[in-house]
C-alpha cells in the first residue's frame, strides 16, 4: 500500500518538475508530510525525513528534465557553469542548518517561503515578456553569490532551486522557457549535495523509524524516484506548448497553495504546544 502512494507522489512530482522547471519538492514535501503522519512516523522527524528524501528524490526527477530540456537545447550552460559551484557548497550548509531545526519550524519556512515565491511568480507574470531583450548586466562574481545563497535555501527548503532560480533568472532578462530549462539543469547539483547532507547529518541523530538512512526513506525514495522519471518528460513538452505568462500563473498557483498548507500546519502545532 505504501509504495503505492509513493509511487503517485512521484507521478504528480515529476510532472511538475518538468512543466515548471523545479525538482517537485513542493509537492514531494506536503505530500510525504500527510504519508508519514498517516504511517505514524513521529512528528520530531517527520519534516526532516520528508525534505530528506525529497532531496533525495529530486535528484532523479531533475535529471529527467534537465535531459528532456537539454534535447531541445533551452539550457543555457554558460550560466549553469556559473551557479553551480557556489549552489553546491551553499547547499550542503542548508542541510546542516536544517539538522537544527525544529519540525514545526521548518513548516513554517517552508509555507512563507512558497507563499512568497508564489506571489512574486504571480505579479511577474502579468510583465510583457518582450521586455525580456533589456537584459541587466550581472558579473560572474554576483552570479557566486547569488548561487551560494540559492543552494543554502534550496537546502532548508527541500527544493531543487527552480523556485528561487526561475525568479531569479527571468530577472537577469532571461525568457521563462529559458529560465525552466536552465534551473532544471541546475536542479541536480542543488539536489545531490543536499541529499548527502541530509543523509550525513540525520545518520549522526537517533532516529528509530524503519527503512531510512539518515534522513532519506527508502522506500519513499525508490518509489518517487521511478514515477517522477518517467512523467517529469511529459511535464518538458507541455511546457514549451504553454506562453510564458499563463506557466508563471500555474506556477504560482501551485506554491500558493502549498504555502497555505503549511502555514495552517504550523499554526496548529504553535497552539496546541
């Protein structure tokens, strides 16, 4: 029964990491956090097992995608090559700082974190896209940090980066197939170190739940994984078939409501505390 429900939070994940160029953690998240509650994992781990493995997971699904965008060669590799590096460090520290938290914390994050992503994707999506020639200049030193900074949250937040990267890169000028296709690519790196993180660090705790290495659930892991490979190439071709502005709505729609769900998780475990 349980592989059963990974293997549809995979399916679902999958899709939307190749329609909106993000590793699916958003929906890998709240999906594994309603599983685990209803297996009776505890709560003190719950959202770390579910970020654990949902970096995990990513890793797969974003490497579908990246594949599927590479094919249609919409991955701008001059700026992989300058995210990359700094997105790895940074988001290995995310995974330390996440060991810290507090679940309930982490639900919080999380929530304001799509919730606000969602808004800024929304409001950008009504900007013309034609002004996507005035492109800013930005050094490869910004584009450091910035990456740095990206893999850090991505980490926390259990994500692939394509949350704060599409953002990020349609600012830099860049169109949004552009943008998905090349967060995609970068989704892989983000999502590896963050995966060993959370492998590393949840190994040094004591967690006593079956099937998990450090934060990661197998099971979870394997079933995801198969589902989300195969459909994230379904979600690349209905990408580049939708305009630029009606996949920002989607995509906003989309983290609204996942930063809503766990805004209302927080706020229930503050006042029953």
């Amino acid at each position: 029964m349980d592989i059963l429900i990974y293997l549809l939070i995979g399916s679902v994940s999958g899709f939307v990491a190749g329609l909106f160029g993000i590793g699916g953690g958003l929906v890998i998240i709240p999906c594994l956090y309603v599983a685990f509650r209803y297996f009776g994992i505890p709560y003190e781990v719950i959202m770390h097992l579910a970020v654990g493995t949902a970096m995990a997971s990513i890793i797969v699904s974003s490497l579908s995608s990246a594949l599927a965008q590479h094919k249609k060669k919409a991955i701008l590799w001059n700026l992989v090559s300058y995210l990359v590096p700094t997105m790895m460090i940074g988001s290995l520290l995310g995974a330390w700082i996440a060991d810290m938290l507090p679940s309930h914390y982490m639900q919080l994050l999380i929530g304001l974190f799509a919730c606000w992503t969602a808004y800024k994707m929304f409001v950008g999506a009504k900007a013309n896209s034609q002004n996507q020639d005035e492109k800013p200049q930005i050094s490869v030193l910004q584009h450091r940090i910035v990456g740095g900074l990206i893999g850090m949250a991505s980490s926390i937040f259990g994500i692939a980066g394509g949350s704060i990267i599409v953002p990020y890169l349609n600012r830099c000028g860049i169109v949004m197939q552009n943008a998905v296709a090349t967060s995609s690519a970068c989704g892989v790196p983000i999502a590896l170190m963050g995966a060993i993180g959370y492998l590393w660090f949840g190994s040094r705790q004591n967690i006593d739940v079956a099937h998990t290495i450090g934060y990661i659930h197998v099971y979870a892991f394997l079933g995801i994984s198969i589902a989300s490979f195969i459909t994230a190439k379904l979600g690349v071709k209905i990408a580049h078939a939708i305009s630029a502005a009606r996949l920002k709505k989607y995509f906003a729609i989309e983290l609204l409501l996942v930063g809503l769900y766990f805004t209302y998780q927080f706020g229930k475990a503050w006042f029953v505390a």
